[in-house]
C-alpha cells in the first residue's frame, strides 16, 4: 500500500476533482497506477477512479504525458490559483441596465 507522502501528487488528498483532471496528465502509467490504487484504497470516488481508468487506458494505447510539473499548481484549481479575475475594461461586456417596470417606451414592453 502506497503511503500518502509517497504519492506522485504531493498534495493529492486537497485536490477538487476538477484539479486533479489536469495533474494527472503529465504522470506516468505507473504515476496514475499508484494514485488509482491509493484512491480505491481509501476515499474510493466513482468519478476520480472513472478518470484514472480513462487516463490510463490512453496511456497504455499511447498517449503521452502532457510534461509540466505534477507539483505545481492547476490553472483550473481554484484553490491554488493566484490572481484574481481576468476581466479588464477592455475585455468586458457592455453595462447592463435592469428594465424599467413602467416606461412605455421600453420595448421589451407589452403595448
């Protein structure tokens, strides 16, 4: 039985599912190997194993890890992302009015 400090993702136990989808891509077969059998052996979550199965059949059909680093954070992890939004003035959309309830000239409106 693998040990949690042994795990290929340091921190593994804390990770959203969403997160975890991205970090196992740049393991190993044998990297996911040892996260699916320590994820079977103790929380056991039917979406998490179902994901590890998939990578690891792409693995073994040939797939390759994406590299990076396992230990770093997820862009899509929000726990660990830094930052705060990416909206600028530039990027955002145009100002939103709530309807006037009364204004006859609104067209949205029943005549």
């Amino acid at each position: 039985m693998t040990e949690h400090d042994q795990l290929p993702l340091p921190d593994y136990d804390h990770l959203p599912v969403e997160g975890l989808t991205t970090r196992i891509r740049t393991l190993d077969a044998q990297g996911v190997q040892t996260l699916l059998e320590y994820e079977r052996a103790h929380a056991n979550r039917l979406q998490v194993v179902t994901v590890m199965e998939n990578r690891l059949s792409a693995l073994r059909d040939g797939a390759q890890p994406s590299g990076g680093d396992p230990a770093s954070s997820a862009v899509d992890d929000p726990a660990h992302a830094s930052g705060g939004s990416k909206v600028s003035e530039a990027t955002s959309g145009p100002p939103i009015n709530p309807p006037s309830q009364g204004d006859p000239t609104n067209p949205a409106q029943p005549r």
